[in-house]
C-alpha cells in the first residue's frame, strides 16, 4: 500500500510530503506537515541563516521516538534543483556532497527526508575553507544555570561592543545561547578558531569565575559556562538560526534581540510559537551581512596571549 502523501507548493516547486501524520514529538503530537508548515512559517528566515554553505542533517526518519542520523551526504532521490556543494574530508580521504540551501523548497524537502535540524558550516560554497561567519558558542555546563547564560551574553556583549562588532544572539535551542558575528572570508579556519579562542579568554577574564575556556571537559567545573571556541574549527557545526532542535518540545534556535537576553527563556521559543512571532517581527538577523568584521583584533589579541605563555589547544577531530 502506498504511504499517504500531500503536495506542498513552495514558489515554483512542488514537494512531494509522504506520511504528513506521522508523530516527530512524542510528548507534543507535533507531526510531520506541523515540522513542514514551521518551516514555510520562518521561510526567509530559515534560508538567511543556510543559504549557500554546506549543511549537514540531524535526520529523525521515525520522529523523536526512532534513531537519529547525522548525515553529511544529500539523501538520494533528490530532484534535479536541489543544490550541494562537494567537500572533501581529510580525515577519510573522502568527498562528500552536502545540501547547499538556495531556496525554501530545498528546506521543505529535507524535511520530506526526515530532517529535523539542519547544521550549517560557517563558510560559503564560494569558497567552502574561509570562513565568514564567527560563532560564539556560549555553552553552560551540566550544573551551571540559565541565569548564568545570561550573564556571560551581556559580557560578551560589551566586549563585542568595545570591539564594534555587531553580534546577533540566538537561542541553541537546547540550554546555552549563540552570537554570529560576520567576518569577511579573508582567513582559514585555524586563524578563526585562534580569534575566537582569545575572545573566550577576554571574556573568561570578565566574567568572575563564571566561564571556563578549558580545554578537556574533565578541567571544567561543572557550574561554569564553557565558551566553545571549536564550533569555529573545520566542519564543526551547530544548529542555524530557526533550526528546530530534536528535543522533546520541538525548541527552535530562535534568534532574539539583546534586551530580550535577560526575558526569556529556551522553552519560549518553539515551532508553536515561532511562526506568530516571525510574523510579527521579521528575520532579527537579516541585517548581518551588512556588519562585516574584520578579526585583525582578536588576531591580535591571540599574538599577545601566546607571548604570555598561553596554549593554543590543537584542531579538534573534524566531525
């Protein structure tokens, strides 16, 4: 018997959906169509935050209650105007070709493909080894509180702020927060990762004990906040800008405004939520391609720690 399917326009394409009934969040009944109509809800908003860079997908093929699958490969059988980009993997001397969003109805049928989240690297097609985008990861241990996370964002605020860097904060859609900072693609992504190491370190510093920049998990206290300079390490990646994330109440990566910062809270930001405040306020990260910063600074900034004796730690494994 053939599965239940529906057709969704989206522009000028049709994408077929199979099993739109299907439960994806156990403890809600949100379903397949409810993931698919989130998505075409936050559309722009969605394909600001993918377009154009190599994406990788945390697929649920049964929802939540299945296995998930971290796939790197486009899923097969997909039609001709769906776009990827090659990369090649020197760790498996392999390439892979990876979804390279340029429109919604690509979004909608990694979706059709079970696709819950979509990770995006922080580089371009154009030129997939420059990064330009800087990805502060603040990241709360197991013990260490929203309020904490809410307290080391307003740090790296003002340090980004003395910097005039233009930091546009979001949600991670589980129980830390993000800031993307764009950055022309002038450098690698070890001079990226460096930068963003040093930054961390700057904020370390301010923040009375409540960051750590440790680089084993087990030198870091559990009540601290670690800022994860590695998400700017080679094909590390986290969830974009309205990636929904595969917890139980479907949360999404929900971009916010920085007075918003000491206001809300993770579980505020969900595809039940998020399509009427799209709709109210718009993409609050449309803008970040017109505040380009060049990272000279933090280059800097690195230069001088490395002279006091600090360690840059090595390149983490690639994913």
């Amino acid at each position: 018997m053939a599965s239940p399917f529906i057709e969704i326009e989206v522009d000028d394409r049709v994408v077929k959906v199979t099993n739109p009934d299907r439960v994806y969040f156990p403890e809600t009944g949100a379903t397949k169509l409810d993931l698919v109509e989130y998505y075409l809800a936050v559309g722009d908003g969605i394909v600001n935050a993918l377009r154009e860079r190599p994406c990788m997908l945390h697929r649920f093929p049964k929802g939540l209650a299945g296995d998930k699958v971290h796939q790197k490969r486009l899923p097969a059988g997909a039609p001709e105007w769906v776009e990827t980009v090659q990369l090649f993997f020197p760790r498996w001397k392999r390439t892979a070709d990876e979804l390279c969003v340029t429109e919604l109805a690509s979004v909608i049928w990694a979706v059709q493909m079970s696709t819950v989240e979509f990770h995006p690297w922080n580089s371009r097609r154009a030129d997939t080894e420059k990064p330009d985008e800087w990805r502060i990861d603040l990241d709360p241990g197991p013990d260490c509180g929203w309020d904490t996370v809410q307290r080391v964002a307003h740090v790296a605020h003002e340090v980004l702020d003395e910097l005039g860097a233009v930091g546009f904060p979001k949600t991670s859609g589980g129980s830390g927060l993000h800031v993307y900072v764009r950055i022309p693609p002038d450098h690698g992504f070890q001079d990226v990762r460096r930068g963003a190491l040093a930054f961390a370190r700057e904020v370390e510093r301010r923040s009375g004990g409540d960051v750590t920049t440790a680089w084993w998990r087990k030198d870091r206290d559990p009540d601290q906040l670690f800022v994860d300079y590695n998400q700017n390490a080679r094909d590390h990646t986290i969830a974009a800008a309205y990636s929904v994330r595969g917890v139980p109440r479907a949360r999404v990566s929900a971009p916010i405004r920085w007075d918003e910062v000491d206001h809300c809270e993770p579980d505020d930001f969900t595809i039940a939520t998020m399509p009427a405040r799209f709709a109210e306020i718009g993409d609050l990260h449309a803008a970040i391609d017109d505040h380009p910063f060049d990272i000279a600074p933090l280059l800097e900034w690195a230069a001088r720690d490395e002279a006091e004796g600090a360690d840059t730690p090595p390149e983490p494994d690639e994913d």
